[in-house]
C-alpha cells in the first residue's frame, strides 16, 4: 500500500500479507515494528507469515489474516549518528504508538438509534460505523497518514496484535481492563511475565483505538444494549530490544500461530494451553522508577527479580563527587511486585524512568498518564 502525505521526490509504502478469504472471521490484524527500533517483532512476523502461508496452501486458514511485519516505513528511515531511533517522529508528530484517535462519539452518533437487544447485529453495525469513522478522517501529514493507514486496517478486526518490545524485559501484555481474563490464552500462550490492565491508559495507543470504543460505546449507552468488548486488541511486548535471535523468533511465531488456532483463525491443534506465569496487575500500578538524580546507572537486582516495597534496585554514581563515599545515590521502588523493565543506557539524567514494577495495587498520584512516552 503506498503511504500518503510523503515529501515530493519520495515514497514510501506498507506492505501486507494476507491470508485466507476477505470477509472471512475471526479477522486477525497483526503489526510489528511500529516502534521501528524494535525488531523480535518484526522478526516474529517474518516468521509467522512463513507459517500461515504454509497453512493457507494447506487450506487451513478459516478467518482473515493479515500481517504486516514492518509497520513503520517513516520510523525506519531515522538514522541518527548510525543508529536507528524509531520511538518517535524526528520530523514532528510524536511518539508513533500514540495519539490514536478515540472514535466512539462519531461511533456513537453513527449507531445511537439502530442498536437492539441482540449483540450479534450490533457488532457488526458497530464494525461498520468504526470503518467509516476512520474512513472519514483526512489526515494531511505523513505521519498522520501512516497513523490512518493502520488504523483503518486494524479497527474491523476481531483481534489486534501490535508486536512491540521494551529496553530489557521479559514477554508482557498491554491489554484493556475489560479483555481479561478472556485474553488468558494469549497470556498462556506467549509465556507473558507480566500483564497490565488498564481501561484508559492515557497516551492513546493503537491496541486502545481499536479495543477501548466497544467498552466506551456500552458505558455511553449505560448497558441499555449488549455491547461486546469484540476487539481483542493488545500491544504484546517481545522482550528487550537486544532479544532478537532466530529461536526466540520462531518460537514467538509458534506460539502466536497456536493462538490463531485456539481462536479459530487457524484449523489444527494447538495443543495444551501453557500454565500461566503472569499475574494481571493494574497499569497504574506500576512504579515508573524515576532517577533521582543523574548519573551511570547500575542494578541491584536482575530482571524479572520480586522486590519488595522500598527496597533498593539500583545506584546512581557520580564520579565527579569530591568524596567518593558520597559519590552513589541508592534508588528504591516504593512498591512491591515484578520487576519487569530496565533501561539499556546506563547514563540516566535526573527523572529518567530506570525500572518499572508491576505492583498489584494502584499507586497513589498517578494521574491520567500511564504511560512512558
Ligand atoms: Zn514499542
């Protein structure tokens, strides 16, 4: 698919793999890359095309799915002092897993009047009205149009999977608060360590514009009308963005073809749903542990490690310090939980977030933003 709103001289496009026939359901959207510095997804993706492919010849694909294994063309191209910086637009336009648009007043505006007592036919009056909402939008900028573009092959599908990873982490979910436990199987699937609810996560990110309307759109109609939460949509975080190897790839290619199996997107067996190894924890329980102050940064602890509320994580050393006693600033987490996410530069500036631990309570004070940006 070419992408609009390129500079003169330039193009750029998305390219899309599908599988089994138009229409056909479950539809499944799968992306990776939007972070374009974040490669165990795209190499997942690559991976799992190779897969469905193989079932789609065998004729074993029974919904719609699409891949698209680099969703970030724009993010791709942004090379500062040999090193690729994907996170964010460098020409203006922000973080590119945020400012989604939230589509459920034009949703609501569109379906008010015609929902009944039957979910099946509000889902699919619902599906409609979300593709024509985005349809309608025009975005002007590239940024925008890639926004757009995705969204727009996203917002009908019964599941969304947005392939991402963090600095050092193990496999985690991102998912609405009202997806669990439904999404269980995804989480048992993928060997996730950690799982973060959140209804309103605050930086609109693309899983919530395509998940969050359904449950909007039932809270708008106070219940009056079955509304099914009917977008599995997650951000599904592959590890740490030096976890790209080819056997980590193809077993995340595995498992995510084994829950397109259990969800019907795929025939075959899946085989026996792993344990789960992840509690679902609140997102605004997450201690976003800031840098006191700047410095090198060393840990305390490993990855994954339980620390427990006020328990030093790491040190922040200043060796221009006249006195080297003094020289160090211990950090603590103010909470207890899975210590899930570290950072890759050990230079942190004052506020720098250097860990994050998924606590099972919400932390006082946190406000709308719930996310890093
Ligand atoms: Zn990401």
């Amino acid at each position: 698919m070419p992408l609009g709103g390129t500079n003169p001289g330039t193009s750029r496009t998305l390219t899309v793999f599908r599988f089994g026939a138009p229409g056909a359901r479950p539809k499944v959207h799968i992306q990776a890359g939007l972070h374009a510095e974040e490669l165990p997804g795209m190499l997942a993706a690559h991976y799992l095309v190779g897969l469905l492919r193989a079932a789609d010849q065998a004729g074993h694909v029974r919904g719609e799915v699409q891949v698209i294994p680099m969703a970030n063309p724009v993010g791709l191209d942004q090379f500062v002092d040999e090193r690729l910086l994907g996170r964010s637009a460098l020409g203006g336009g922000g973080n590119f897993n945020r400012h989604y648009p939230d589509l459920t007043e034009r949703v609501y505006e569109r379906v008010h009047d015609r929902l009944s007592e039957d979910p099946v036919p509000n889902i699919a009056l619902i599906r409609k009205a979300l593709a024509e909402a985005v349809q309608a939008d025009q975005p002007r900028t590239e940024i925008g149009c890639l926004r757009h573009t995705l969204l727009r092959q996203a917002i009908t599908a019964d599941i969304v999977l947005d392939l991402h990873c963090d600095e050092e982490a193990p496999v985690h979910l991102y998912l609405g608060t009202p997806l669990w436990p439904d999404a269980q199987d995804l989480a048992r699937q993928l060997g996730a360590r950690a799982v973060l609810l959140a209804e309103v996560s605050g930086g609109e990110p693309f899983d919530e514009a395509c998940s969050a309307p359904w449950w909007h759109l039932r809270a708008l109609v106070d219940d009056r009308f079955p509304i099914p939460a009917a977008c599995l949509a997650a951000t599904v975080e592959l590890r740490g963005m030096a976890d790209v190897s080819d056997d980590l790839a193809e077993e995340d290619a595995r498992n995510l073809f084994a829950f397109l199996q259990r969800r019907g997107a795929v025939a075959g067996d899946p085989g026996p749903l792993p344990p789960m190894q992840a509690e679902a924890t609140p997102l605004a329980g997450v201690d976003m542990v800031a840098a006191p102050d700047s410095g090198i940064l060393t840990y305390r602890v490993d990855l994954g490690a339980a620390v427990t509320a006020g328990q030093i994580i790491a040190d922040i050393t200043d060796p221009l310090a006249e006195d080297p006693a003094g020289a160090r600033v211990p950090v603590a987490t103010v909470t207890a939980g899975l210590l899930w996410s570290r950072a890759v530069q050990r230079f942190v500036r004052r506020g720098d977030i250097l860990a994050k631990v998924a606590g099972s309570e919400p932390l006082p004070g946190k406000g709308r933003q719930l996310l890093t940006d």
